[in-house]
RNA sequence: GCCACUGUAGCUCAGCCGGUAGAGCAGCGGUUUUGUAAACCGCAGGUCGCGGGUUCGAAUCCCGCCGGUGGCUCCA
C-alpha cells in the first residue's frame, strides 16, 4: 500500500491506483473543493494522476501567489485560448502553448493575421468554455498510435513536437471524453475544469519564428494572461498600468532627461542638460572612485583603422553589426572584399570570387594590383594565411576606418606604446569610451538598447599572479556601484564558451585558465552565481551583474571579463623578473556598463524621483508674494553658494502651482518662503511627495542639503 | 531584419461611415501679489510622418517609404 507524506508530516495509506484529488477528498471536503493539481515528489500532476508507491504529496490550489498553482492555470487557459481560435478560424493549426511569467501564450500556423480586432471575439469564445465547466481528461497512446493520429491532422508542428517528446504520448481533451471536443497533444498538466479558470485576458499577438529560427516560418504568437479572480488580474493590468508610468522613455521625456531625433539618427541618444547632469554625476562618482583604486585615465578617438580590428577579431567576426566602414580609396574598398573573399574560402587556392576582386582591382589600380601579386607570400601558391599577410601588407597602404565597437583595441595600443616592466603592473587603463553598434532597427529602445553608447570601460593588464586579486577588485567595485544606487535585486551570471561554437577566438588552454578565474574569484566573493554556457565574449568568459528593473525585466549592466586571448593576438609583452618577455593578462571591466543603459534603468528605477545628488534640480525656492522676494533670493543665492542646485520661482503665481510644477519635476526639496520665513531666516521644507517637513533655519536647511549630497543619501 | 499595431499643435489626445482640423496643458500678451496638489481673459500655434494612387473632394480609403511601440531573432 503506497505511502503519501503530506507537507504537514501527516501520513496516509492508500490503495495502490488511488489519484491524487481522491486523496484530497480523504483529507476533507473543502481542500477536495479548492485542488487544482497535486505535486507529487516536487513534480506538479493531474487531480487525475493516480498514485501507485510511496510518495510526498501536495495538494495546489489556486494562488496568485502559488507559481506552481500558475503555472498549471496558464497551461489550461491557453488550451482554452487554443480551442477558441481554432473555432474561430478552423484553418490555425496550432504548433505550441506554454505558460510563461505572468500568462501564456499560443504559437499558432494562420495565414490571416490577427489583430486586437479579433481580441473580443477570441475572448468571448472562452469565456463560453470556461463558462461550460468542461473537464480537461487526458489519456495516453503508444508512440506509434500517436503519430498515427497525429499524421492524418497534417499538422507538422505537433509531429516536430511529438518526435522531441519521450515515452508514450498523452493528449488533453477539453470535455469528458475523446473525439467530440477539442483535443491537444501535451504533456500536462491540466486544472480539473475550465470553470476553474477565474479571469483572463488575451493581451497580445505578434510575430515569432518556429523554433526561433530565423529561417523558418514567421508564426503569430497570441499572449493572454490568467488568474485566480478577477481581482488578481485587475492587480496585474494595474501592475502594468503602473510600470508604463515609470517607463525611461516617457519619463525622460517629461522630465526632459533625453531625447531621440530621428534626423540625428535611431539609436543614437541625446542628453539633454537635465539627462546629463545625472550622468556627469555617476561619472564623477567613478573617476573619483578609480583614482582611490589605481586606475589611469586615457582617452582615445572614435574609430580606428580597420587593421586594428582586424588583429582584435572585431571586425571580421561583428562586421554585420557594425556601422560600414569608411574606406580611404576605392583601392582599399577592394582590398578589404578581396581579404574577406580569401578569409572566407575554404581551401588554400585563390578563388573564382576573389580572381574577379583582383581584375576589378587591377582596373581601379593598377599600381597597387601589381604590388599585391608581386608580393613574394601571394605568389607563393595554395597558402591562405600568406595570401591574407599580403593582402593586409598592401592595405597598409591604403586602409579602412571602423567606428570603434569596443575600446579595448585602443587601450591595448596605449599599453603597447612603450616598454613594460614586471614591476609596472598592474597597468588600469579608465575610460568613457563611446562605442558604436548596429543594432537591428526592430532592436533599438529608448536608452536601454541603442547603435552609439558610452561604456565607463577599463582595461587592466596584470601578470597572472596578479589575476585574481585583479578580477576581485573589479568585482567589488561594481558591486559598490550597485549598492550605491540601491540596485539590491540583482544575480551574478559566470558566463562561459559554448565549446561546440567556432564563433570564439583563442586556444582551449587560454579559455580553460580564464575560465578557472573567473570562477575562483566569484567563488571567493561569496556571491551566489550561475553559470551559462555560451554567453561569454568572443575572446573570454565574463561575470556579468544581471539586474531586475520595476517591471521585473532583467539587464545586464556590470561586466568584468577575463581575457587571455587579445594580450596574445596583439603580441604584448612585459620583461619578467627573469629578464624575459612575458604576455599579461587582460580584465576588461564595466561596473555601470553602458551609461545610457544605465541612466535608463535608474530613471525606472527611481521612478524620476532621482536621490538628491542624482536629481537634475535639487531645491526650488518658492516665494509667497514680492513682499518675500528678497529674502527668497538670499535663500536661492545661499544654496547656489554652497554648491546646490537651485532654482527661484518668483512668478506672480500661488504657492499651490508652484509646488504643482515643482513637484512635477520631482524636485526632492521645495522651499516656501513667505513673511514669516524672512523673519525669522528659516525655510518652510516640502518634498516631492506632498508631505510639509516644516519650517527648518535656513543655516541648519544648507547644512543638511550639502551633507545628503555629499554623503549620496538614498 | 521579420510579424502585428501605430504616427493629428511642443506635450496628452478628439476628429464616426471621405466634405480640406479641434480640446486641455505648455508658450506668448494682459489682469491678479497671492501661505501649500493646476488663478482669470485673450492671442498665437498644424503641408494631419513623407511620397504616390483612388475620388468632384482624402487627416479619413489603397500602395510604397520613413519613424515609433509590442514581440521574434540578435545583443561585443
């Protein structure tokens, strides 16, 4: 007789084959009334599920809290949404609907789009099934059975599924029993009933590739969302209601942080006066910080020629999503087609493509044509890598330029340009260095996701003894920056290469002691991290400081990078105790990451409502009437003085829109100053929320002020 | 780049089925000198994203571009 170990410690015995709800009815009448699901051994089943040996069993219920209880909500209200809109347009065929954070959703194969348009009618459809209180049976049929049934639907999607799927296949139908109700293969599982379903709302539909892959059919992905009751999806609609509110890009304009003109380009930010106080600041903050930490300020040009990129490995590997490169002469326009035709051949022999590139080179210059093929390394048959050496010797001549897509090219020229001793190390390279992507156009966002953008970057070359003190301090430097800002909600990601991609430069020696670093010093930070193959850079791993935003969306801001392979690409050295060359070891670091990014987070972050040192305006002084207005003045002139950023308002307004626009601004302190106030030399404090602080002398008002910023008080 | 939606004054938006534009806020001018969440009167402001087409007539319908939004893909 199987054993259940319920949450509580209770145990039960009972009858082999007995299911989980029948169970539930054995503890009482209400929890039988209230299960949704059970979880059997931590794996979420069926009411239906049938125990046959021992097990922990809990019993779900609906909770807007419970993710499980979700979870098995989601799943069923998307096979409602599905039934819905196959009744509606019986020629979807349906290919895959999973629960997701906060709904679901349905991938379906229909060649008419859909539109909110379509939305009610999807909507009433469901309700009408759920209103009918149908229960969801499952039943399972052998692999070949299924396919079977599966073959004579004609629906390649479900087969894809099928064949990906394990064991035996099971399928759901919506109503007591097959062939009269809508029916769909999946693995479960399901809520007793439709009825159960509380609220819903189809939210969404948009375009996704099958399996993601860009070459396959564009789908139409039709988001819903469901819940216990109608009050928990008011709740959620309010949640959204809420986080659009604080959304960076409505804020930065009413708040006149940042715009994005379309004649300077997409993409590309600017930072109004209000926008750039709060960066300066952030800025100021970190070079103050570097100094404390040994760091070196440089700077360096927008771009750079398309050599340097060449030996970095940027430009042939990130060449699509770069902005195209400027190119000196039409010579070196083809100079570069025929270094990547040749790069891009695979065997050792000079190509069709590439003999076409040479007579149109050999046409445009003739000189330079000659030069090439009489190079000794290009004449010297099937070998690539010398055809390549001397075609890069002839763009030595005339070149390209490439807006710089990272910094590090140029650090590493800085570090190169003279002799480096052992005892010099480490060397800490700091720069805002602006950068350059071409992010596809259905990419770009706001301030979060941009093609021109300015890391607050820093190379350190350090020996390898000095590597993993190194990485710790750049560690614990971005964590200072987070703690800074209160950004506490935040998970520490150990990014490594995927070892079946090619898309990384490097040997595997270098990849295996960067990657030991990496982890030895997250290890010994303390930090709780996860790893994730694949996600490193193309020439190291990373530990990359992944934050949540207000609407639970997730950015990578810090990163520190550990970098064997760049040092040795770019042949640098330092002369060892030994009297011998040695090759540093690189850390690439960003604690904000990308500035804009940044700010933009912080602007949702705060919800505009910056911390005193970050606010743009810090103090309004609001005069009551003329009668103030000197004194009002001597207020204003007293906090300029001490450093303060402060505006007077002596419009012939009321106090009341005066605070309005104040406030509307999020300015933290606004200051009303009547009669009463010059008398007595104080201030009358309000802060951006409404509240009156009271009056406060103005003397002991500028003290505080200047401290909260001095201090960056949250 | 792909799919869907979307683009009217500086901002937020109205303008149904085609009859050549309207409000609030902001701005400007005046009145009000005011004690804590938007004073009053007036004025000005728009090639209705751009370009084609249909039509006697287009902000409105159709097509193509260009922005933007939500996803997908991508993300050094």
């Amino acid at each position: 007789m199987p054993q259940v170990t319920l949450p509580d410690g209770k145990t039960l015995e009972v009858a082999p084959g007995t299911t989980v709800g029948q169970v539930a009815a054995m503890i009482g009448p209400g929890l039988a009334k209230a299960a949704v699901a059970g979880k059997v051994n931590g794996e979420i089943v069926d009411l239906s599920h049938p125990l046959e040996a021992d097990c922990r069993l809990e019993l779900l219920k609906l909770d807007a809290a419970d993710p499980d209880s979700l979870y098995v909500l989601r799943h069923s209200a998307a096979h409602v949404m599905a039934e819905a809109i196959c009744s509606l347009f019986p020629e979807t065929k349906l290919v895959y609907g999973p629960p997701v954070d906060n709904g679901f959703y349905y991938d379906i194969d229909l060649d008419r789009p859909l539109s909110s348009q379509d939305f009610e009618a999807i909507e009433q459809r469901m309700a009408q099934i759920i209103k009918e209180d149908r229960p969801f049976t499952r039943y399972e049929v052998d692999r070949q059975e299924a396919f079977k049934k599966l073959q004579a639907e004609g629906n390649r999607y479900k087969i894809d599924n099928a064949e990906r799927a394990e064991g035996p296949l099971s399928f759901y139908v919506t109503g007591p029993e097959p062939g009269r109700y809508f029916e769909d293969l999946c693995r479960g599982p399901h809520l007793p009933s439709t009825g159960r379903i509380g609220a819903f709302k189809v939210m969404q539909v948009s375009g996704a590739y099958y399996r993601g892959d860009q070459k396959e059919k564009q789908l139409q992905r039709v988001y819903g969302t469901a819940w216990p009751t109608r009050k928990d999806l008011d709740k959620y609609l309010a949640q959204l209601e809420e986080a659009k509110k604080r959304d960076h890009r409505k804020l930065g304009q009413e708040l006149g942080l940042f715009t994005v003109d379309p004649l300077v380009g997409s993409g590309l930010v600017l930072w109004k006066p209000k926008g750039a106080v709060i960066r300066a600041q952030l800025e100021d903050f970190l070079r103050a910080e570097l100094i404390k930490s040994g760091y070196q300020p440089v700077y360096t040009p927008h771009i750079g020629k398309l050599g340097l990129y060449r030996t970095s490995g940027h430009f042939p590997y990130y060449k699509d999503s770069q902005f195209p490169p400027i190119f000196e002469s039409r010579t070196a326009e083809i100079l570069n087609r025929l270094w990547e035709a040749a790069r891009g051949r695979p065997s050792g022999e000079i190509c069709p493509e590439e003999r076409q590139i040479l007579a149109e080179l050999r046409q445009t210059d003739a000189a330079a044509y000659e030069a090439l093929t009489g190079h000794s390394a290009y004449k010297a048959g099937g070998d690539k890598a010398a055809h390549l050496k001397a075609i890069e010797a002839q763009l030595e001549v005339s070149d390209g330029y490439l807006l710089k897509p990272m910094n590090c090219p140029h650090h590493i020229r800085i570090y190169a340009s003279e002799p480096r001793s052992y005892r010099d190390l480490p060397i800490r390279l700091a720069e805002f260095g602006t950068v350059y992507r071409y992010e596809q156009s259905g990419e770009l966002s706001g301030m979060t996701r941009v093609r021109g953008f300015t890391q607050d970057d820093a190379h350190l070359f350090c020996r390898p003894d000095q590597l993993l003190e190194e990485i710790t301090g750049c560690v614990n430097l971005t964590r200072k920056v987070l703690d800074l800002l209160g950004l506490s909600d935040y998970s520490v990601r150990v990014s490594l290469r995927d070892p079946a991609s090619d898309k990384y430069v490097g040997s595997a020696e270098n990849w295996a002691l960067a990657e030991q670093a990496v982890r030895e010093a997250v290890k010994a930070s303390g930090m709780v991290f996860t790893e994730a193959l694949g996600e490193a850079a193309f020439y190291g791993p990373k530990i990359d400081f992944i934050v949540k935003d207000c609407i639970g969306r997730e950015w990578q801001l810090g990163t520190v990078q550990v970098d064997y392979n760049l040092p040795e690409r770019f042949e640098l050295t330092y002369i060892g105790a030994d009297n011998a060359a040695h090759q540093p070891v690189m850390i690439h670091r960003a604690p904000f990451g990308s500035m804009e990014r940044f700010v933009g987070i912080l602007i949702e972050h705060f919800a505009g409502a910056f911390p005193l040192w970050l606010a743009p305006l810090q103090v309004v002084v609001a005069s009551v009437s003329e009668k103030s207005a000197d004194y009002a003045r001597t207020v204003r002139d007293r906090l300029f003085a001490a450093g303060v950023r402060v505006e007077l308002d002596d419009s012939p307004e009321k106090i009341g829109p005066k605070k309005h626009n104040a406030r509307k601004q999020k300015v933290p302190y606004i200051l009303v100053v009547g009669e009463k106030e010059a008398a007595e030399q104080s201030v009358n404090v309000n802060d951006r929320n409404g509240r009156n602080l009271g009056n406060e002398d103005l003397a002991a008002f500028v003290e505080r002020c200047t401290r909260e910023i001095r201090e960056r008080v949250l």
